[in-house]
C-alpha cells in the first residue's frame, strides 16, 4: 500500500473544517434558520385569560377549600377559544432548546464533509489512476453510516422508555415482519432479484479456504450459507426496525406537504419523492427492468438498449438523483410538519369542553420542540442511502461512465483477475525475504477473500433494502393516516 498523499492533505483540510468552520458556518443549522421555516408560539397564560374573558381576575389558580383543606385547581379555557398562534421563523437562539440538535447538526456537517472528500477523492482517481493508493472516501462513508445507525438507534431506544401508548409494540412487531420478509427475499432465485448474493458468497467461501489453506489450517469455510443468510436476515429485521417510525412519520408530512402545495410541479416532485423507494426497489428486478433493457422485445432481433455495465452505472445514477431529490423537498417536509401545531389547534376547536392551559401549551411548543428529531427521521435514511451506494460504486468497481464504455470487470474477470495477481505475487515474492514475502501473501490472500464481488452483492442487497424498509413502512403509514385515522 502506497502513501496517501493527496487523499491526506484532503482529509486533514475537512478535519479541519469540521473542527474550526462548522461550529460557525454550519449547513445543518442553516437548513432550519434561513428563514423559510415558520414556527407556532405557544400563547402564554395572560393571553389565553383574556381570550377566555378572565381579564378581570388575572389568576392562574383558583382556589376552593376541601375539608378544611385548600385546593389549587389548574386554570382551563373552553377547547373553542378563538385562538390564533404567531409564526415567526426560526432564529439560531430558537435552535438551543430543540432536542436532538446537536446530533442533527453533527449528523448532516458530517455528511457533507464525507460527501465532498468522495467526490474529490473519484476526481482524484479519475485523473491519475493510482493503484498502490487506499481509497481513504470508504473510511468516511463508512463512519457516516456509523453516525446514522448510531442516531437511529438512540432515536428507537427513545421510544423504548416511553411506558404509555404502543411505540415499543410498533417497533418489535415491524422488526419481526422484516425479519420473516428478509428470509422470504434471501430465498428468492437471483432470476428475479439480481444481487449478486450467491455468487459474492461463493467467491468469499472460496478465498477464505484457499487462504486458511496457505495458513497451514483445515477449513470447510468460515461460515455455512444457511449460517450468513440467517445473520443477513437478523440484520434486515434491525435495520426494518430502525426505519419503522421514519417512514410512518414520511407518511403524514407527506400528505401535509400535499395539502400545502399549491402548484403542480411541486406536487408531482412530492409524488416522485414519496415512490423514490420504491424506484430504487424496481431497479433490481430483473423481470421488468434489467431483463427488458437488455433484452427488449423488438421483434426477431433482441437488441439491448445498453451493455450490462452502463446499466449499472445508471442505477447508481438513479438512486443519487433521488436521494437528492429528497433532500430537496425537506423544507417542505418540515414545515408540514410545523404546521400540525395550528393544525392541532383548529382540531381542539371542534371539540366540547375545557382543556388547562398548561396542557394547551405543551401541545403548541412540543411540536417545535421535536423538530430535530423529525429532521433526523427524515434525512437519516437518505444519508444511509447515499452512502451505501457510494460504497457500493467504490468498493463494487462499478463505474460513473454512461455514454463511454466503462472499465467494468464482470465476475469471471474479477476471479480471473484475482487467480493472476495470486501467481504473479507468487513468482515476486520468490526474490524477497521470507517475512516480506509471507506479509505480501497475506495482504493478497485477504484481498482474494473480500472481493469486489462480495461487497457487490452484500452492498447491492443492503442498499435494495433500506429503500424496500422505507417504502413498505411510508406505505402502511400513508394507510394508516388516511383510513384509519378519525379525523
């Protein structure tokens, strides 16, 4: 392995960065405080006295004597005041007191940051083709996905405390699903679902014993298929759970933004937008996408519209324009979202009786309050998203090229590929030392284990995943709010 070089220079500049600019210059706060968004204040007590006609005893509380004792009894208002709330945007002083903000801000300035060190780092390798040189952009995508399951993780366990209502049920009963889904799915013929699956596993089988071999051990492999198809499985239920309120919570700021949308571009963009998983999803059957390109009916003569490899290629392409197109709309998003503060209003006022002040305040403020975590639900599974496809480009050796064909290996030359640097590696070795000689092999031998072909498959099927997690969860969400729902 080479020096780093550039790759160094441009990662201790972003550290840089990260550390000195974001604290000040951060694109995560500036998100919610360029003025776009618009918040509801809670009105204070004075203000719902007057509103209630109490202007002449300004008390909180009255008192009443109970057997000798006093009372206090907590002020209420009729549930049909005439009561209007005050917008007003969102000013980096509001943003103190937003639960989740700090893991939000650091969560997307940490993105972007990986982000620009990825497209440098392709440029780089685009320019100058290094072959000794460490792709230092996977370390970054990978602690970004680190970040994300991190957050997610934290945001699930949230709901785990809260003793009241069925978000623990949610939870365990979605996990369970995907977990029984994910087993359907791994046993499902790639003639339908094109992942690369068996064959990435078959080449990683095949690399460890050989390598184990080399090492003076007998090995019928490291895991058995039924072994590392259950482990996936297990992982697909974690990851389903963790996307589950995500993409419940999509559903409602999905038909919120459609309500406020007034023109028709911003409407299908919103559709667009809400099928985007399920695009991504379609993208790996074979039957209706890759099959039909490649193979379309035109008659006698079957000529493919493009070569596997562009083919490839466009799926990548496809997958970043929509995670961008989703970024995009969150603006929208959100602001549905704050909106559910009057729209929490206007439905109080279409019910008898009295409610207490204090709780009419809490259900005003507690919606600005969890604005963070609503951001972190909407934009985390995007970021997750992204960089699982940029580390299934990276270390999948696909390629960005569409209109030029692209130095693509298909998997017979990926193993043909690697047989050929094992002998020549061989042949060197035999003019070194011993010990230089045995490391070189062992570098080699791992390198013929954790293939491209592995990660290809193992990436190709994550990345299909978390866009099936999302669609199926946004799915039952959009059911759930618009049937199931009293309005």
């Amino acid at each position: 392995m080479g020096v780093i070089g550039v790759q160094l220079v441009v990662t201790m500049v972003m550290a840089s960065i990260i550390q000195k600019i974001t604290p000040h210059y951060s694109f995560a706060r500036w998100l919610l405080c360029n003025g776009s968004l618009q918040w509801y204040q809670h009105p204070t007590e004075e203000q719902l006295q007057v509103l209630a006609g109490k202007q002449q005893k300004a008390k909180s509380k009255r008192e009443r004597k109970y057997n000798g004792h006093i009372e206090s009894k907590p002020l209420t208002v009729p549930k049909d005041i005439n009561l209007h709330l005050e917008a007003k945007s969102i000013t980096e002083m509001d943003t103190r007191v937003l639960h989740y903000f700090p893991e939000y801000q650091w969560l997307v300035d940490f993105t972007v940051c990986a982000t620009v060190v990825y497209v440098i780092t392709e440029a780089y390798y685009s320019l100058t083709h290094p072959h000794n040189e460490m792709n230092i952009s996977i370390v970054w995508s990978l602690l970004v996905l680190t970040f994300v399951f991190k957050v997610l993780f934290s945001l699930t366990t949230h709901y785990f405390k809260v003793e009241e209502g069925g978000e623990r049920s949610v939870c365990i009963t979605f996990g369970c699903f995907f977990f029984v889904k994910a087993m359907a799915i791994l046993i499902v013929t790639e003639n339908y679902l094109e992942f690369g699956l068996e064959t990435g596993f078959a080449n990683f089988s095949g690399g460890a014993m050989q390598f184990l071999e080399k090492q003076g051990l007998q090995s019928q492999g490291p895991v058995s298929k039924l072994t590392f198809k259950m482990s996936l499985a297990i992982l697909c239920g974690f990851i389903g759970a963790l996307l589950t309120f995500p993409g419940l919570r999509l559903a409602q700021m999905h038909l919120d933004a459609l309500n406020l949308a007034k023109e028709k571009l911003t409407q299908t963009l919103l559709h667009v937008n809400f099928l985007s998983p399920l695009i991504m999803v379609l993208l790996w059957v074979k039957p209706i996408t890759k099959d039909y390109i490649m193979n379309p009916p035109l008659g006698k003569e079957s000529i493919p519209l493009m070569s596997e490899s562009t083919y490839d290629s466009l799926r990548l392409w496809i997958i970043i324009a929509l995670c961008v197109l989703r970024l995009a709309l969150i603006r929208q998003h959100l602001q549905a979202y704050l909106n559910l503060a009057q729209k929490s209003i206007e439905q109080m006022k279409k019910e008898a009786g009295r409610i207490g002040t204090k709780d009419l305040q809490k259900m005003v403020a507690r919606v600005f309050y969890y604005l963070c975590v609503i951001a972190l639900q909407y934009v985390a599974p995007v970021i997750m998203l992204l960089h699982t496809t940029l580390l299934l480009k990276t270390l999948g050796h696909h390629s960005w090229g569409l209109l030029s064909e692209p130095s693509y290996m298909s998997p017979k030359e990926i193993t043909e590929a690697s047989n050929s640097v094992k002998s020549s590696t061989l042949v060197a070795n035999e003019s070194k030392k011993l010990t230089v000689a045995q490391i070189t092999m062992a570098l080699d031998g791992l390198q013929n284990v954790f293939t491209p072909l592995l990660f290809r498959g193992f990436l190709s099927f994550l990345t299909w995943w978390i866009a099936a997690c999302l669609f199926s969860t946004s799915l039952f969400g959009l059911f759930y709010h618009q049937y199931l729902t009293i309005a």
